[in-house]
C-alpha cells in the first residue's frame, strides 16, 4: 500500500486568518481521509508547495513555523512508517496512531453513537451563531427530514444533494410559495458548512460537495436612505405615537453607527467606551472576531443619555415588531419614494415604496452607503460596519451614486 500524504491551509467562505492546517490523506492516489492537525495559521503563511510554514512567521496563538513545520513532519512521517509496516490495516488505525503523534487524548468515556440528527445537534451546540442564523439552520434540518419523508432517501452523509436541491426548489413553503433561488443557496451552503465540520471530526471521509457546485446568490443594488431621508425622520413629530418614536430613535441610531441588528441588540452601556462603540460582530466572532469601533456622533450620544439606565443600551422589541415599526414609521414620515429591488424568485427587478421593503437592515445600508459616498474608501468604510476585506457583500455597497459619477465625469469635461 502506497501512502501519501499533503497539508493544505483551509480557507472557508472567504477567512484566511487563523485557519486550520488539515493533513489529507491518500492511498495508493486515492484520498481516503482528511486529519486535523490541531494546528493553525494564516492563509499566506502557509507554503503549500514546500509543505511547511514560512520561515520567520508565528501564528495567532504564539507557535512559530519552526515547532509547527517539525510537528507536522513527524505527523506525515508517521503515515509512511505505519503504511509501510501496516499493509492491511485500516484507516481508524491509521488515524488512532497519528492522534498519538498529534498529542490528542483518547476519550475514555463511553461512545454515543449518534444518528445523523444528532450530530447536526452537536455541531450547532459547537458553533458559536446568533439566534438568528441558528434558526436558519433549524430550517435546515427540518427541511432534511420533510426531504426524507418526501423522497424515502434518509439523510446520511451519502445524501444527494441534486435530489435535495431540487425539493428545496420545489417545496412550498408556509407562505404558499416557492423558495426564492438565493434562499435555497443560502441552505445548501449551510449543509455544506455541516459536511466540512463532519470531516473535521472524523464522522466521513465523504465530502459530496467536492463534486457538487453551489450556485451563487445573485443581490440587487442596495438602495438605502438619504442622509437627509434620515435627518427627516429623526425630526419628524412622533408625540402622539410614543412607541413607534422610541423605536423611531433606535433606527436612526442604527444609521449611525450601521451594526446588524443582531448586534444592535446585544449593546449595553458597557460598549460605550471613550466616544466610541465598541463590539465584536456576532456573525464573524467563531472565525475572525475582530473589534468594530465606530465614533459616536452627537445624535447618536444624544440618543443613548435619552434611555440610560436600561438592561440594554436602548429599549429594544422583538426584531420582528422593529420591523413592522419601521414601515410604519417610513409611512407615517412620507417616506415613501420608488425604489427598485431584486425579486429573488424571479431574479428580476420591481419597483416598491420605500416605506413596503424598509427593515432594520435599512439602517445598516444607510450608514455604508451614506459613509461610502464620502470617503469613497472601502477600507475605511469596512472597518466601521464590520466587512471583511474584498468581502463581496462589501462590494454591493459600492454602487457609485449619480452625484459621484457626475463630480467624475466634470474631470473630463
């Protein structure tokens, strides 16, 4: 039995920092597993040709490229020692022996054997999600057991994903429609996001997705509100609905310092720190936590003095309930201009009142593309609503306006 063996740096939806090192494995030019090496680095310190890391690099948790390059040597010299004096054994041997070399503890408790559903269960306990995304992948695993009851297919790690695509497609939902192209792509990124942490846990050596291509969601132009839209708002007479006005201030505070909402509503006194905001968004925290701070301006601060005291720096409601808030209020204000969206079942453009398709997200558009139209600079932009560099949904964000390309075109005039 021939062995082989190479270790690639995985890069996953777009992070190359702090990534991990996976030893994939191959028998006779077959790969029949993929190891964890329990070790990480940057995308760029990795060599991929050479095998090792970077001469002179450390990685975020302080090993240099030395002890790392000398660990996974002896990881991979250990499949061609075990190969060579093993030809019958088995790859759960195999991968025993290197958890010896690795360092990694054998678990002496009990073994659960887990079904399927029972591993997705672990896997959502492991990742650190807001109850927002969690709940798009509940979505997911009660998609996947309507799909076995509907096909007879069980889901294992075998599924077929093209049948499951296809009932995703198909499938009508409680609102009596189809699912719109980007929905059922959000869904199969999902799963496939399951599949990479199964591998990573030794549950298969079968990734389906390696012959499997995910479409990519298509957006429209984001459309967002004026700075002087905002300003409207924020001085419009609310008196007599007091409510919808305190959650009338919740939203231009959130065109202010343009936070998801899952953020906003995590914010307590205690993020306010010397004039500034300051959080780690919830959406990148597993992968790449990094601090967002955004200067306060003075309608923002004072906004905070006006609720102070609170549990929360603002008195939330339900994402749901700030919602419909916000469309009412957009009403309420005459804001209620022609904007074009994307129909993501159609893929084709509509025209819709601004007050009909203005959520809390809204906000968030509010502040890029008003901050973007300024400084016209990504990454100053990016480092104030949380994007990741070259993010493509950043890149949304930059549609030029008309008083930009205007100012340009006078540079030739």
């Amino acid at each position: 039995m021939k062995a082989a063996t190479k270790v690639y740096s995985e890069k996953r939806n777009g992070i190359e920092k702090n990534v991990p090192l996976q030893m994939h494995i191959f028998f006779n030019g077959k790969r029949v597993s993929v190891f964890s090496t329990g070790f990480r680095c940057d995308v760029d310190m990795w060599d991929t040709d050479k095998q090792q890391m970077k001469r002179n690099t450390i990685n975020k948790s302080g090993e240099t490229a030395a002890t790392i390059n000398g660990k996974i040597k002896a990881l991979r010299g250990s499949v061609d020692v075990w190969a060579a004096n093993n030809p019958n054994g088995t790859i759960e041997e195999l991968l025993k022996e290197l958890r010896k070399v690795a360092g990694k503890k054998e678990k002496t408790e009990p073994k659960v054997f887990l079904d399927i559903y029972g591993h997705f269960d672990r896997f959502l306990k492991e990742r650190k999600l807001s109850e927002n995304r969690h709940e798009h992948y509940l979505v997911l695993k009660r998609a996947l057991q309507r799909f076995e009851a509907y096909s007879g297919q069980s889901f294992t790690f075998d599924i077929d994903l093209y049948q499951f695509e296809q009932f995703l497609s198909n499938e009508t939902t409680k609102k009596k429609s189809k699912r719109g192209i980007n929905t059922v792509i959000g869904l199969m990124s999902k799963l496939r996001s399951f599949f990479l942490w199964a591998i990573d846990n030794e549950l298969t050596l079968r990734n389906p997705f390696n012959k499997f291509k995910i479409g990519e969601a298509k957006y429209g132009t984001p459309f967002f509100i004026t700075i002087e839209e905002r300003n409207h708002l924020y001085n419009f007479d609310f008196k007599a609905r007091k409510q919808l006005g305190i959650q009338r201030d919740i939203f231009v505070f959130q065109c202010l310092i343009g936070c998801r909402v899952s953020d906003l509503y995590k914010l307590t006194s205690a993020n306010v720190i010397n004039g500034f905001i300051e959080y780690i968004a919830i959406k990148t925290s597993d992968e790449n936590p990094k601090t967002i701070r955004v200067p306060l301006t003075d309608t923002a601060k004072e906004i905070i003095n006006r609720y102070k005291g609170g549990e929360t720096l603002l008195p939330f409601i339900s994402e749901v309930n700030y919602n419909l808030a916000i469309k009412e209020m957009f009403l309420l204000a005459g804001l209620t201009r022609i904007v074009t969206v994307l129909n993501t079942k159609t893929r084709k453009d509509e025209q819709k009142p601004l007050n009909e398709v203005a959520s809390s997200h809204l906000a968030r558009r509010a502040f890029i593309g008003n901050l973007y139209a300024k400084v016209q600079d990504p990454n100053v932009v990016g480092s104030m609503s949380g994007h990741v560099e070259g993010s493509k949904a950043f890149a949304r964000y930059r549609n030029i306006n008309d008083e930009i390309k205007t100012d340009v075109m006078k540079l030739i005039q």
